[in-house]
C-alpha cells in the first residue's frame, strides 16, 4: 500500500491551483513559523546584527517583539577580520524546552556556522549554547538550519547547506537539542540551493527548498517527498514561482493551523520590483493556505 501511494504521489507534475488568499504581512526574509498559545509567531532575517520575532493573534496584526539573540552576545562568532552577520532562523518546541537555532556567515574568509540558544518560550528571552553547533567549511556553506522532530519515532533532525556549494546535509540531535549526536547521509535533491525545510503529513515526508539565486527573477520554491525524513527523495517539481507582480519567492516554512485544521506556507518575496534582478530592498513576508490531493500532491501555488 505504501509503495502504491508513493508512485500515484509522483505520477506527474503539480497542476495549478485555483486563485488562493494570500496576505503580505510585514518586511522580511526567511520566515519560519509556530504556533503557541493562540499566538503565531514568525522568525526572520531582518538587522543583521540581531534576531527578533513577530507575534499575531490572528495571523493579520502583527506585533513585533525584543531580539532573541544579539550578534554582541554571540562570543564565538567575534572576529576582527570581517563583519557578521546573523540570518534563517528556525524555532524548534522539544522535550519540554524552546531551542532557537540561526547562521553566522558570511563564508569567507571565515567559515559559516549554525548557532543554538535555549529559550524561556516562543518570545524568549534565549541564551545561546556557547559554541557553534555546525561549522562550514571544504565546500559546504553552513547556513539556513531547519529542525524537525519525527512525529512517528521523535527523532530530531537538523537539515543545513546551500548556496555556494548548494549541498544539502543531515544530522540527528542529541535529546538536548543542542548538540550533534551523528550525521545523516542523505542525497541533495534536484535544483536544490538553500533554504531546505521538512513536514510529515499522513505518512509522506515532504522535504521542501529553495531554488535559482535569492536576490533575482530565478528564486522560487521546489519540493521531493519520501517515506522517510532522510530519503531516499523523489522529486515533485516547482511548487512557488515568481510572476510579474511579485518576484523570487522563496524561504519558507509550513505549518497546520490548530485553529481551523488547514496547511499554511510562510514564504518571502520581493515586491514592486521590475526586471529579472538582481534586487535591492527588503522582502516581504506572506501567508497563504495551500491543498493537497488525496493522493498526497501539494498544488502548484499562484501569489495574490
């Protein structure tokens, strides 16, 4: 039965979807989302130098809150050589405990690095770990963590990489969550850049991603799917394109709505830009519901 559902799964491309709402909610870049004690809470890029969240009661207001993590009180990441920066954060509930995760780049002339803090609740206050959790280096860019816990055996898994060497790598948590137990040998999917995040929905793993260049015409999301959070993927095509009003969809996460039972996409997107780039500005962070088929395809999804 399984192998059956996972052939019909892929038989062909996604087809467009039907016109859906979608809400541009405020400036931003890589979303990640959750959803606590009736509040939604949205994580993102934004300052470079300090990591914040924003809190809504309906998924419409918007409120933003105090940083979670100051680059000043990351002591590992000090150098004098380069500037850094701090971006791609990704909030994680586990084990009683709110665990924070983001990149510290840029690459050169040192190396990326993911970094974990342990916080009170989603709006923290956070106090980081004290050393990185992933540094890159030797091809691969450790940037954009994503961390999702297996709701079938409660496994939690760390997914990292991108950009320059466009790789794509897996880890297993300690129950701490705060420290590597082994590594995870897992395939990089089709056009896979960065941006890599996963979701389980009636026995399919979807391992969804961002493609193309994040500044330009070319970003935009694509998705695999597997019987496992480790593969082996099975490649669903593009699932977020840009268009002529809105440009470079891409960095995302998904989450269920406990409140009317829907999937919804967080993403970003560059708007009011002409050309097929390379943009400046800030990107904006939208909501939109998405549909499945009954036989587990997520439908293409058109901006509004």
């Amino acid at each position: 039965m399984r192998g059956l559902l996972f052939a019909v799964l892929l038989a062909g491309i996604p087809s467009a979807a039907s016109a859906q709402e979608v809400k541009s909610v405020f400036a931003g870049a890589d979303p990640d989302i959750e959803v606590s004690d009736g509040q939604y809470w949205i994580y993102t890029t934004g300052g470079d130098e300090s990591l914040s969240v924003w809190s809504s009661p309906d998924k419409v207001k918007w409120t933003r809150g105090e940083p979670l993590v100051r680059l000043k009180d990351v002591a590992w990441a000090d150098d004098d050589r380069v500037r850094h920066f701090l971006w791609a954060p990704d909030m994680v509930q586990a084990n009683g405990s709110w665990h924070f995760y983001y990149s510290v780049g840029p690459q050169n002339p040192t190396p990326s690095r993911i970094g974990v803090a342990t916080c009170k609740g989603p709006a923290g206050p956070c106090t980081d770990s004290g050393k990185p959790l992933v540094t890159g280096g030797n091809g691969f860019e450790a940037i954009d963590p994503a961390v999702f816990v297996d709701p079938k055996t409660k496994t939690p898994y760390l997914y990292a990489g991108g950009s320059a060497g466009a790789k794509l790598r897996a880890w297993v948590l300690k129950p701490d969550m705060v420290s590597i137990d082994h590594e995870v040998k897992v395939e990089t999917p089709p056009n896979f850049t960065e941006g890599a995040f996963m979701h389980y929905r009636k026995g399919i793993y979807y391992l969804s991603y961002s493609a193309g260049r994040w500044n330009d015409a070319s970003y935009q999301i694509h998705y695999a799917v597997a019987l496992s959070p480790t593969g082996p993927w099975r490649y669903g095509g593009p699932l977020l394109v840009g268009d002529k009003r809105y440009r470079g969809p891409g960095h995302h996460s998904f989450f269920e709505d406990p409140k009317d039972g829907k999937w919804y996409i967080a993403y970003h997107r560059w708007e009011g830009q002409i050309g097929d780039g390379p943009y400046n500005g800030e990107r904006r962070v939208a909501i939109q519901p998405i549909q499945y088929r009954d036989d587990g395809v997520i439908d293409t999804i058109r901006m509004k």
